[in-house]
C-alpha cells in the first residue's frame, strides 16, 4: 500500500460517507501503525493500544471498531481474551482486503507508548481490585459473553450464506454481524436478513443500511423492527399516492373542436370571400 494514496482515498470516502469521528481517528491511527510495520497484510494490536493511541475507552473502542467494519473499510479477527485480535485494513485503492500468510509478531510501534500503556492498565488493576473471587467471576462473566457473541456470530453467518449470498466476501460479512457485539440481539440481526431476502435485496448493503436505519430510529426488539417495517411501507405508500394525486395540467380547449364541421364550413366561406375581393369580383368591398 502507499500511505499517501490511502490517506487521500480515504478522505475523498469520507466527503460522500458518514463516519463518526471517533471511526475516523482510529482508521488514521491503524494507518499509522501499517506504515511502521512495513504494509504487514494482519496487524496483531491489543486493545489496550488502541485505547491509549486513541484516548478512549474499550467500549468506544469496540463501536469505533464496528462503525469501520460495517462501512466496508476494516476486517477484524478476534483470537481470544489472551492474545490481541488481528485488524486487516482494506486497500481504498481497490477496494480489496490484501491475502497472505498470517503476520502476527510485534508491530514496530513506539517502544515508549508500548511501556506506558502496560505500565498503567496494570498498575490500576493491582492498586484497585483485591485478587478475590471477583475477578474470577468477572472473567468468567466476559469469556461466557464472548462465547455466546462467537456462536451468534456464527448463526449470522450460516443464515447470510443460506438467504443472501453463499460465498460473500469476508468483509461483507463481517460488516453485517459486528451488530451483535453492540448495537443488537442477534434476533433483531436475523430478522434483518430475513426481511432482505423476502424483498430480494440480497446485499451486505442493504442490511448495513436497514440496520442503521433501525438503531436511528431507537429499535430494540423484533418487534419494534417490525413495527418500523411496517411504518416505512405506509410512508412510501402516502408518498406514492401524494405524488398521482398531483393536480394534472390542462390546456383549454379550443371552441372548434366542439363543432368541427361548422368551423371548416366558416373557414371555407371566409377564404372564398377573401379570393374574390383579391380578384376584383367586388369593386365595392361587399
């Protein structure tokens, strides 16, 4: 990849593209740390980092994340609570996601923001939390959520390949179940496939869009999609009669066409008397 052309391609994305500020920051960052590594196609970053190079919290991190990912703009791998997860950044250029072997070693970032990151994340976890069976419980709690979101995560995918596309690209799909980790159940995501199929819009487009539009609009169940659905057809519906029951234009109708052959008639007396004052049949004008 070259730098400069990424940077521009993704400015020129983002004039006819919402992306949130925060999506923006971590895309910049990301591009940053690809640089250093040397282009490597798999970027193997902590969360942790990118919470220090970003200065915000994981869950922002996490949404900042998803935003990328749905926009098409950012593949991502998780490999556990253990290791950091693996991001793959999108060639703006091509539109591509580079294929290779995995890179997963140490990313040649600034030795010093490695340090004082590690430095505090631990320092306020030993200082703050007793080493108690809180913790225990605490990990137990996110590895179960982290299971479940997989195994959603999975549901999404065999329905996507079953009702959408059966062999979509990676990121497409990905761009469709980042909603489960956050912003919905995973009926609510299931539900959004469903309704694609029935209305043959068979795109990772399509859903990405039918989703935001929903979490806009402050939909939080099945029903309350549904209930959306449902308002977005009776809109389109008023909208279209609005439009055929626009007045329709009209011209008068001229007097002649009411009596066709009592105008030829008048018109032909008219033209017989103009010929024979033209030929001096009528010295007087009469």
């Amino acid at each position: 990849m070259d730098y400069i052309r990424q940077i521009n391609a993704f400015e020129n994305w983002n004039e006819y593209n919402e992306l949130g500020p925060g999506a923006q920051l971590l895309w910049y960052k990301l591009m940053r740390v690809a640089n250093l590594s040397g282009w490597q196609n798999e970027l193997s970053i902590s969360n942790t980092r990118l919470q220090s190079m970003t200065k915000s919290s994981e869950k922002t991190l996490i949404n900042n994340r998803n935003q990328l990912i749905q926009s098409g703009l950012l593949q991502y791998k998780k490999r556990g609570r253990t290791k950091a997860g693996i991001y793959i950044l999108i060639d703006l250029t091509t539109g591509i996601a580079p294929v290779s072997k995995a890179s997963t070693g140490t990313i040649p970032v600034n030795t010093s923001a490695d340090c004082s990151v590690d430095t505090t994340v631990k320092t306020s976890v030993v200082s703050s939390v007793d080493t108690s069976a809180y913790i225990n419980k605490t990990k137990l709690k996110e590895t179960k959520q982290n299971n479940i979101i997989d195994i959603d995560k999975q549901k999404i995918r065999d329905a996507y390949a079953q009702k959408i596309i059966p062999m979509d690209r990676p990121e497409q799909v990905d761009r469709v179940e980042s909603f489960v980790e956050e912003e919905f159940d995973l009926d609510v995501v299931l539900f959004a496939i469903d309704y694609a199929a029935s209305e043959r819009k068979r795109s990772a487009n399509y859903i990405v869009k039918l989703l935001n539009d929903w979490k806009r609009s402050g939909v939080k169940t099945v029903e309350d999609a549904k209930i959306a659905v449902e308002n977005f057809k009776q809109s389109f519906l008023q909208s279209k009669q609005s439009y055929n029951n626009k007045p329709i234009r009209t011209e008068p109708i001229p007097e002649w066409l009411n009596d066709p052959e009592g105008y030829n008639a008048q018109k032909e007396a008219e033209i017989m008397d103009r010929l024979r004052k033209e030929a001096g049949d009528d010295p007087f004008g009469n």
